[in-house]
C-alpha cells in the first residue's frame, strides 16, 4: 500500500507563499488523480486541488488563480504551490487518493502538514 507523507507547513505572513510536498512511498505513475485538500476544524475536508496523471488540473474557486498543484512521478512526489496567502487558507492540509477498500470508494491521506497564515 502506497503511503503519503505531507511537509512544507508551517507559519506564514499574508501575503507569502508555501510550497507544500507529498512523498509517495510507491509509485504514483498507476494512480491517475492525486489532489491537495484542507480541512479546519469542525468542517469537512475540502478540495483544494487535483492533478491526473495526464496533467489536468482542477483548481477550488477559493484558490484559483494563486495556487498550483504539480506531480513527478519519477520522485513519487505530488506538489501543492500556494501563493498571496490569507487567513481563510489557514487549515491543516492532506494529500489523498481514492481507493477501493473492501469494495467501497474510500480515499488514502497522509497525516496532513499545518498551514497558519498570521501576522
């Protein structure tokens, strides 16, 4: 089973950019959609970005235009470039697959790295 390790969180300005990472621990080159969500607490986990195999990427409304999701399989490594940051983009972030555990969709994460945009 491929696991994922998230990393890049951390305390930012407004304003400032992350770069967050998620190390596969297999090959991602079979999995076709990979994607960057977040979640605070006592909401659910939101989309934030996707990226297939192919390179198409889906973006949230939230984060158009600011943020860029990218993959390399060839380092098993799924990127998640955020830039202007701001205080709603505060959150823990997760990256995730989906999968078919015992015959029902379900989704791989990783433990999720924390991103606080404060002054």
């Amino acid at each position: 089973q491929v696991q994922l390790v998230e990393s890049g969180g951390g305390l930012v300005q407004p304003g400032g950019s992350l770069r967050l990472s998620c190390a596969a621990s297999g090959r991602i080159d079979n999995i076709d959609t990979m994607g960057w969500y977040r979640q605070v607490p006592g909401n659910y986990r939101e989309m934030v970005a996707l990226v297939t195999s192919g390179g198409h990427t889906v973006y949230s409304d939230n984060v158009k235009g600011r943020c860029t999701i990218s993959r390399d399989n060839a380092e098993n490594t799924v990127y998640l470039q955020l830039n202007n940051l701001n205080a709603a983009d505060t959150g823990t972030y997760y990256c995730g697959f989906p999968i078919t555990e015992r015959g029902s969709p379900a989704m791989r994460w990783g433990q999720g790295t924390r991103v606080t945009v404060s002054s």
